[in-house]
C-alpha cells in the first residue's frame, strides 16, 4: 500500500508512437511535461527513462510522486497475438462456441467472408460434465472425476494459463470455482480465470471471448506492471503503480492484474476523461473529442459532462471498420470510435489510382520520413511538413529534428511521381483525404447514436489532432472549438485528473413486474462492498467513496439494452412505475420515442468511485513583451494557388485576452494548431483557445 505523502502525480501514456509524460505538482498545480519515442519491444524503457529524466530535469523528489499509467499492451497483444499458450475448459457440448459466435455476418455478401481466428486452438478446448438451468440451479453435478482426467490432458498441453466458462455460471459460480479448486491441485501454477469473476453476464459467446481474451494477456500484463514497478521503485518512487480502466477509472496494480482486459482502451479513455475536464471548465457539457496521434485517431461524444459508454466492445478487428469482424469484450469502456488515420499513417495509392490513407502506420521505428530513422514510406506528418504547417527545427521543442528533403522524397516517389502530379498537390491530397476521413467517421459515429455532430463543440487532442482539427470543423458544419493548452499529451492529464473508480455488473434477468426489492438491494449492497473493497486498495478512505446503481433493461423481445441510472430515492421507494419511468426518460433520449411494451432486467452496475478534489494546472507566466515582437512568419498552404505568409505564435508567450483571424500557426512543445482562413481565435480566462468557424459570406 502506498504510505508516502503524494505530492506530485505522473500521468504516463504509451502511444503507438510516442509516450507521453505529465507531471502535476497539486500544492502549486505547476505542470512538467515530457513526450519521447515508444519502444515497442519493451514499452517500459521509454517510461522509465523518460520518468526518470523529467524527474532529474526538475528535480523532483521521487519519494513524493505516484504514477498512473496507461497502456496499449493489452490491446496489442491481442491485435498481434502475442499472449501465451490458453487453454479452455468449458461444459461439455459447448467447446466450439469460439467458432460458431453469433452466426452474424458483418457483410452480407461476401462471399469469402473472413471472421478472426479464435484464440484457443480447438485441441486446446476441453469439456466436461456438468450443467446449470438459467436461474443457477444445478441439473447436473459437477464429475469431479472426468475433470481430474482433463486436469491431467491439461497439464500435458503445457499451456501457461485456462480460462473457465460453464454455462449461466454468471448466476451460480459454485461449479467454477470447484474446478478452478481441483485443476490447482493437479496442474500447480496454472494460472486460471473464471468467466463469474471476469464478465458474469449473459451471452455464452460474449462471456467466454472475454475470459479466454483476459486469460490469453494476463501472464504477460502480470510481467510488465511487476516489471515496471520495480523500475519506478529502483527510480525512487515508493508509492505504489496505478493503471487507468477503458472506462475511465483508476485502479491499484493489484487490480489491474486481476483484469487485464479492462485496461483494453486505457490509453484512449484518458483522452476521454481530459476532454470532459477542458469541457466543464468552459461549462460546456456537449462536447467531440477528437484524439489523433502517431498511430490512430479516435472520436468520442461527451454528453451532459460524462464520456459516453458502453459495455460490448470488439478488439482486433479483420476489418478494422466493420463491426462484427473483430473478438467481442464484454468489458465497460468509453464508447468512441477508432479510425485508422494517425501521424504517422502510410498514404499509398489503391488499385484504384485513388489515394489511400492508413490504417497500415510506420509506428514510432521507422516512423515517417522524416523521422529520418529508416521510414521510407510517406506518412501524414510528411504531408504536413511540406503544407508548412510544422516546424522541421522545432519539433518536440527542438529535441527532434525532422528532415524535409525526406518528406518530399517519399511522397514525390510514392504518390505525387506515379499520380503525375506535384508533391505539393500529393502532400495536399494526403491531407484532404485523412481529413475527410475523419470527419466522415466521427459524423457516423454521431448518426449512429441518433446525434447530429454539428451540435457538438469539438476539442482536439494528441500530438496531431490540433494540426487537423479546423479542417475537419469545417467538413462536419462545427462552428466551435476549443484547444487547450498541452493538448499533445492530454491522454496522460486525464489519467492525473480521473478519479479512483471500479464498475462491478451481475446478471439478474428477470420481468420488471416480477422485482422483488428485497432481493434487488441485498444483490446491489453485495456489488457496493465488491466496489468499496477494490478502491480501499488504492489508498481511498471508505467515507470518500461514492456509489452509483444503473439496470441495464430493455423491452421484452429486444436484443440490446439501454443503462438506467436508479438512485437511492428511487430503490427505496419500492415502486416499479419509478423505475419505468427513469427507463423511458432514457429510451426517449436515445431514440426519440417510447413503446407500450413490457420491460425485462438484463443486469446490474454499481461504480465505486473516491470522492476527492481534481488537481488544479496551472497557466505557466505570461511574457506581454515577447508576444509584441513576435514578427514570425511561415509559409502555409491551406488550398488555392500559393502558399501563404502565416504569423507563427508560441502559445506560452500569448497574452490573455489574445485575438487573431486566420491564418496563423500557434505553437507548443508537444503539438501545433493549425487556424486557416476563416477562422478566428481568442483566448479566455482560462487560457484556452476558443476558435469559432465564419460564413465565407461574411467576407
């Protein structure tokens, strides 16, 4: 347990390609921040060197700091299946679920439909005696004597971890935990995860995706958090490691082990979390997140001031933008959408002579051309360096040099040279492409949860997501904007920011008009001692923790469900017609209208969140003087036929009060924005940047 008084809080996010680094100070809310290359083989040396360097920079004391990381491990090793050695055990007459799913096609026709190939081999899938009705009751005992004999096929395997599914075990975990007791006592060392502690929810296919998926990345999660923390305590730092969730919560080490795919979309959510952070500080609960990196863009809506979410998510994907192709999590996330369209993202051209952009990424080795690593492929940061809209001497604040001659090189042999074109048209062309793209994915995205995105204010984060962020304002009709400061390395402030939380789910299927209450609140005081427990862990005392209740429900005869808030007014009031109507408040907002249709339970949430003060950042100091003789200038091109003479600001030595029309280019260390004609900028009191879109009319 951490026992060092917590001065500084160090929010660390590993991208594709680079880390991010951010370190708060909450007496003084002084903020450090640090952006340096992913090492991809081992993901902990870029954290630990780079931790270890923005320490000494400042010279902070190690013993008062506490890290709160996020990471894509999870998800890569499941993209590029690189967890270990899993078996399955399931009951007999269901091991080929992996492979038989939902019979669902993501596109009707093709005829040479390709699914994702599950990832336990069918030899490693094991059955075994024994069977539960769907309340829980036991028709067949478990055969403690078949399983012995499959313990000892299981041991001859020699596989690394085992994953336990039987099924509606989510309602009686009796048979599972007896096998995870007896496959122990054969196979010693085995690790082993049960689909009741996992995901105890509905939905045989769904469920034992999860747990196999949680099993398969466990033993190599386990390896890297006890690996990196020992490399913080050799640092210095005493206090224990927390992680962030794919919800937005941050949980102690401990935890996270346990739960390894919870942590699936860690790195995004705390983009998630920053967003909403810059959003009620402008007291605007409506709001886009556009987060573009090195490898990926992402897009998620943030409404009434929370991330919207959900609890089905699919992760490697055979087609990266159709839904059905990849594994199904059943995990809590934060709802966006992934688009394949990050800095570093490859521009080639189709069989169609048409450029393509992505989803194939140069990463962070060898990165673009201009990297000048041994990336000979053109990537978007190439085009944007030809556009003038980055500084080749300054990128990084200077510690990385970019070389244009390579840019220029890659595209002109690539894309501008077959095409018969110039490479300032090709370098255009990419540009246009990736934000169209973009724009296109986040409008869906907002179509698809009955949104129209123009109603959203939109605030880009990530290294690259200023750079494009006005271009894509003006595709989507968004007439408002907002870019914090430090936007390049918001993922990691939103790890400082979010609070401690944990969301428990049970499955209680049943028709609303048959709730007992009774039960309903002893079920819900079990998840919020489940809750309280795991955030006791983090150091978070038992009178700061918050908890909320939530059915997920639905009409009788649908098959997806909607997440109904139920407060404690409600729970005690003992009346069912409460609870119809917080479900019909819900379903009219999503849909837009009601039905006269019965109402069943699916399950029930309970999130254990601390109750505690967000950490302040503070503006750096202003230099009125500097912004005066600032006579900058770059050449930009933004479309037509030459390129512009752009004023170059840096964003630290803008004064309050700062307004400017575009074009112009606003600098930081860590990403630049880019405001193109028509476009106008001011700085609040807050010391955002609040950019709005004019009418070509108005001119």
């Amino acid at each position: 347990m951490p026992n060092q008084p917590i001065q500084f809080l160090i929010g660390v996010d590993i991208g594709g390609t680079f880390t991010d680094i951010v370190v708060v100070d909450q007496i003084s809310g002084k903020q450090f921040n640090g952006k340096i290359l992913t090492t991809p083989i081992n993901p902990s040396e870029a954290v630990l060197s780079g931790v270890k360097e923005i320490l000494a920079r400042h010279k902070i004391d190690p013993k008062k700091c506490r890290i709160i990381h996020g990471t894509t491990l999870v998800a890569n090793a499941l993209i590029e299946r690189k967890g270990v050695k899993t078996a399955l055990l399931t009951t007999k007459g269901f091991k080929d679920v992996l492979e038989i799913g939902r019979e669902w096609r993501y596109d009707l026709f093709a005829l040479d439909l390709e699914m994702p190939s599950p990832i336990v081999q069918r030899n490693l899938r094991f059955e075994v005696s024994e069977r539960l009705n769907f309340q829980g009751k036991i028709i067949k005992k478990l055969d403690e004597k078949e399983l012995i004999k499959v313990a000892k096929e299981i041991k001859k395997s020699d596989v690394e971890t085992l994953a336990i599914v039987f099924l509606h075990s989510f309602k009686n975990a009796t048979h599972e935990k007896l096998a995870k007791k007896i496959i122990q006592k054969h196979v010693p060392g085995l690790n082993i995860c049960l689909s009741s502690t996992v995901s105890p929810e509905i939905g045989e296919y769904e469920r034992t995706s999860t747990c196999v998926a949680n099993a398969y990345v466990q033993p190599i999660f386990k390896k890297y958090v006890n690996l990196l923390a020992k490399g913080i305590k050799k640092i210095g730092i005493e206090n224990d490691l927390f992680l962030m969730l794919s919800d937005g919560g941050i949980v102690h080490e401990k935890i996270a082990v346990e739960y390894p795919i919870r942590l699936v979309q860690s790195g995004p959510a705390g983009g998630a979390q920053a967003a909403t952070l810059f959003g009620k500080i402008q007291k605007i609960s409506d709001v886009l997140c556009f987060d573009m990196g090195g490898t990926t863009a992402k897009a998620c809506l943030i409404e009434n001031g929370k991330p919207n979410r959900t609890t089905i998510f699919e992760v490697a994907r055979v087609f990266r933008f159709s839904k059905g192709s990849g594994l199904p999590l059943q995990v809590p996330v934060v709802d966006m959408i992934e688009i394949g369209a990050g800095g570093g993202s490859i521009a080639r051209i189709d069989e169609m002579g048409l450029i393509q952009v992505g989803p194939e990424s140069s990463s962070s080795y060898p990165g673009p051309a201009c990297y000048d690593l041994g990336g000979k492929l053109p990537t978007v940061t190439d085009s944007d360096l030809i556009l003038g809209y980055i500084d080749p001497d300054n990128f990084l604040g200077g510690d990385m040099k970019l070389m244009k001659e390579n840019a220029e090189k890659a595209i002109k042999d690539y894309i501008a040279k077959p095409m018969g074109i110039s490479v300032l048209d090709a370098a255009w062309a990419i540009h246009e492409v990736v934000t169209e793209n973009m724009s296109q994915a986040a409008t869906i995205h907002a179509l698809e949860k009955g949104r129209k995105i123009e109603k959203f204010c939109m605030i880009p984060i990530g290294g690259a997501g200023p750079v494009h962020a006005c271009s894509m304002m003006a595709k989507m009709n968004i007439n408002k904007m907002i870019s914090p400061s430090n936007a390049g390395v918001a993922s990691a402030i939103g790890m400082i920011a979010s609070p401690n939380a944990f969301e428990l789910v049970q499955a209680d299927m049943q028709n609303l008009e048959d709730l007992n209450f009774i039960k309903l609140k002893r079920k819900f005081n079990l998840l919020k001692k489940e809750g309280e427990k795991s955030l006791l862990k983090t150091g978070t005392k038992l009178n700061k923790i918050n908890i909320s209740n939530s059915l997920l429900m639905r009409y009788i005869g649908q098959g997806y469900e909607v997440e109904v808030p139920i407060n404690n007014k409600c729970l005690n009031s003992n009346n069912i017609k409460n609870i119809s109507i917080e479900f019909e408040r819900v379903y009219k907002d999503l849909f837009g209208r009601i039905e006269k249709m019965p109402l069943e339970i699916i399950s029930l949430r309970t999130i254990a969140t601390s109750i505690s003060s967000q950490p302040v950042i503070k503006q750096e100091k202003i230099n009125l003087s500097i912004i005066h003789k600032n006579s900058k200038k770059r050449k930009a091109y933004f479309g037509g036929k030459t390129f512009l003479d752009t004023p170059v600001f840096q964003r630290n030595n803008l004064p309050k009060n700062f307004k400017k029309n575009g074009p112009l280019i606003i600098e930081e260390r860590e990403s630049t924005l880019i405001i193109p004609p028509y476009f106008n900028l001011k700085m609040d009191s807050t010391g955002n940047l609040l950019i709005t879109k004019e009418s070509r009319n108005e001119k």
